[in-house]
C-alpha cells in the first residue's frame, strides 16, 4: 500500500484531482485544511489486494442523527446517493461543494449539506393564504384527490376554514371520492362549472376560508394539454402546488421545471415514496428550480397524514430505503442475517 497526499482550494476539487490521477480504487484516510486549502491523504492498492469502500447499506450503525465522523464517510455516502438516484455530476459536485466547508470537522452533518442544495418549506400548511385558492397541479394518477383531502383534513384540525373545489371533470371516479371526503370532513364542496363560478364569487367577497382546488391530470410534454389550466388561470389568482411522484423517471426534470416556470409554481409536494425506486426527479427538480419542498404523502392510505419534509428527513429516507434494498437484494441470492 502506499500513502500519497492531494492538495486543491476545496474539498471537490482535490476529489477531482485524485479521480483524475488515480481512478476510483483509492481509500481516503484523512483530509484536513493545510495553509487555507484542502489536503487529501489517499491510500494506493496493489492491483491483489482487497480494498473495502463504505456503503449506504452500513448507514444503520454509521449514521446517527445524519452525521458521519469523518469526510471519507461523507463523501462516499454522497456519491453513493447520487449514483443510486441518477442524480448526475452536476448535482454531485454542487453538494460535495457544499460538504467542503464542513471537510475540518470531526463530525459532518449529512443533512446539513443537502439543505444548502435544496429548499425545504415545512410551514407551508400554516402559511396557507385564503386570498389565494391553492391549486393542485400534477400528471395522471399522481395523488392529487387524495393530498388534497389530506391537506384538507390537516387544516380543519388547526381550526382553519376549508371549501374544496374540483375542477376535474374528466375522472368520474374523482368526484365520488372527493364529495365523500368533504362530507366527512364537514366542508362545502363544489364541482365542474359551479366550483368555477363560486370561486370567483368566493374570491372577490375575500373571505377567511383557504380554497383547496383539485385538477385533471395533465401531459407535462403535451403544450395541447394545457390549454384549460392556461384558461383557468387567466381568470383566477392560484396559489399553485406541483405533486411531484417519486416513481417517475429523473429524465422528466426538464419537462416538470419547464410547467413549474410557466403556471409559477411556489411548492412541490411528493407522492409515491413508498414505491420509489428512485428519488432522483424530485430531488434534482427542487435543485434546478430553486422551488421549496413543502410535505410528502408516503402513504397512499388516505388514513395516514400528510408529514411536512426537510433535510434530515430525506436523508433518513433514503439510508433506510438503501438497507431494506440491500436485504432484499441478499434475500433473492439465499444469504440472511
């Protein structure tokens, strides 16, 4: 084995330099700040030996809390992440940049690092306006109807005010499914042209009651498609929330950044995380567009609440996710634990 030193101004671009020289089959034993900049001792492998590199699967006993006590830990669990999750080297190289300034502590702080990378708004619920009917936006089968009653149900347990809205006349399933959830729920409800004609009524009178609107599912690629919800929005003033499903692949995050610009979308909501293979499209659509994650539905049971997401939250998501793939991946080749 042998030891060789890489000095660079920050942590990424000493990274950079020692995958350029030397590939990936290095161990880093140590960094630390040495006159201002970043040094990075590497340890270099005969081409028989073994070299043992950490993995997310070993996060339950490395990880508490979202910190690791030393940067090579830090750095394989991010890049580790960002394979796992086809986040790509942009974004990889944006969150080990912000890992580098943690890189002279004895313990870093995983969630600390995404948190520079991705805005998170876990008031959203509380900050609801009643000036402005929040409108649920998203493809087919995303989770809409059912955020929108979860939503709906958290607001009426803070004494808010609540009338639901449904504007999706194509789904005949939806507007069963919705009228039963007001009526238990105990909320006016209004559907098709009506709910248009008492949101613009509702609107103008300014009353202290936050308007839930549900939507047609919508072909992001298809501009075609778009033409009602362009409509709608000319005649009224949305507070738009984008479903954003967990499911789908990352290779749609130009398409969903592209209707997120146009219609202004303030905040993101995630669906489907507990099928997802992947968490890629969400996570790199909040970096690109700078738009704030606000809750998640986890659960496609409607009995389970919405729960607000932040940094630490995903972390732990994504380490846990990562060590039940591991066991099941050892399951289907025979091996228990």
């Amino acid at each position: 084995m042998q030891k060789v030193t890489v000095t660079a101004p920050t942590l990424n671009e000493a990274m950079q330099e020692v995958k350029k020289r030397f590939g990936e089959d290095v161990i880093i034993e140590s960094t630390e700040e040495f006159n201002n900049q970043i040094r990075i001792t590497i340890a270099l492998f005969d081409s028989g030996e073994p070299i043992i590199v950490p993995s997310l699967y070993q996060a339950e006993q490395i990880i508490f809390n979202n910190v690791v006590d030393n940067s090579l830990l830090a750095i394989r669990f991010v890049e580790e992440i960002c394979n796992s999750h086809y986040l790509g080297k942009d974004f990889q190289d944006f969150w080990l940049k912000c890992l580098s300034s943690d890189s002279n502590r004895r313990e870093i702080n995983l969630a600390e690092s995404l948190a520079e990378c991705i805005n998170f708004e876990t008031q959203w619920v509380r900050k609801a306006m009643a000036l402005k009917p929040i409108v649920f936006l998203g493809s087919y089968g995303v989770g809409k109807t059912q955020i929108l009653a979860k939503t709906a149900a958290l607001l009426k347990a803070s004494d808010r005010s609540v009338e639901i809205y449904n504007l999706d006349t194509f789904k005949t399933s939806g507007q069963g499914m919705l009228q039963a959830y007001a009526d238990k729920l105990g909320v006016p409800y209004y559907f098709g042209k009506d709910a248009l004609t008492a949101l613009q009524t509702h609107t103008k009178k300014q009353e202290k009651v936050v308007k839930l609107i549900d939507t047609q599912g919508v072909d992001l690629k298809n501009s075609k498609d778009l033409g009602w919800l362009e409509a709608y929005s000319q005649k009224l003033m949305f507070d738009p929330v984008l479903v954003v499903p967990c499911d789908s692949s990352v290779s749609l995050v130009d398409d969903y950044a592209h209707f997120a610009k146009k219609f202004e979308v303030r905040n993101l909501i995630l669906s489907k995380m507990d099928i997802a293979a992947s968490l890629g499209l969400p996570i790199k659509l909040a970096w690109c567009s700078e738009i704030p994650i606000a809750m998640v539905n986890k659960s496609s049971n409607l009995g389970d609440n919405l729960e607000y997401l932040d940094a630490e939250k995903l972390i732990n998501h994504i380490v846990e996710r990562s060590v039940v793939d591991h066991e099941n991946n050892m399951s289907d080749l025979g091996m228990r634990f």
